[in-house]
C-alpha cells in the first residue's frame, strides 16, 4: 500500500465540529491501518484550524474517496484541500512505557 497526505481546512463552526466529533472520531478508528497518523492543525491560540492525516490506500483514488468520506467533510466542518502522494522517510520509535 501506498501513503499519502491528506490536507483538511476547518471551515465550519466550533459548534458544528462538536456536534459531530462523535462520528468523525468513529469514522477514523474504523479506518484501521489505513489511518497511521492524524491530528489537527492547530492556529496561532491553539485552536483546530484543519487537519492533517497520513492515509493508506491502494492508490490516489482510493485515498481521495476515504478523505472524502470524513462526516466532518459531508457536513461543510471540514473542506478536503489535498490529497498528495507521502513517503515516509523517516519515524521515531513510540517509547514504551
């Protein structure tokens, strides 16, 4: 499988965003392996400005339809910006505890 980028600008509502944190959290988990890596972007006062994932996919368009299919972007929180192939050149062991 391939990776790559995927780029969200949050365009909706702080409101909007916490209405439908439920279903985007339980869309990602069921993602699986295909999410190795997400998180928000976060402006100058600390507060989520957009998103940014690290995807799994066979190809582009299979991770532009998983972008796409977010809830927070059905729903006008999130706008999907990119989708760009990513090589991951390097990661940081997770430190066990």
């Amino acid at each position: 499988m391939a990776h790559f980028l995927v780029e969200y600008l949050e365009i909706g509502s702080p409101e909007q965003r916490t209405a439908l944190r439920g279903e985007h959290i339980a869309y990602r988990k069921g993602l699986g392996d295909h999410l190795p890596l997400a998180g928000p972007i976060l402006d100058d006062t600390g507060r989520p400005a957009g998103s940014l994932v690290i995807l799994e996919a066979a190809d582009q368009n299979e991770a532009t339809r998983i972008a796409a299919a977010d809830p927070y972007v059905s729903a006008k929180v999130f706008e999907l910006v990119s989708v760009r192939p990513y090589r991951i050149a390097a990661l940081r062991p997770v430190a066990s505890t």
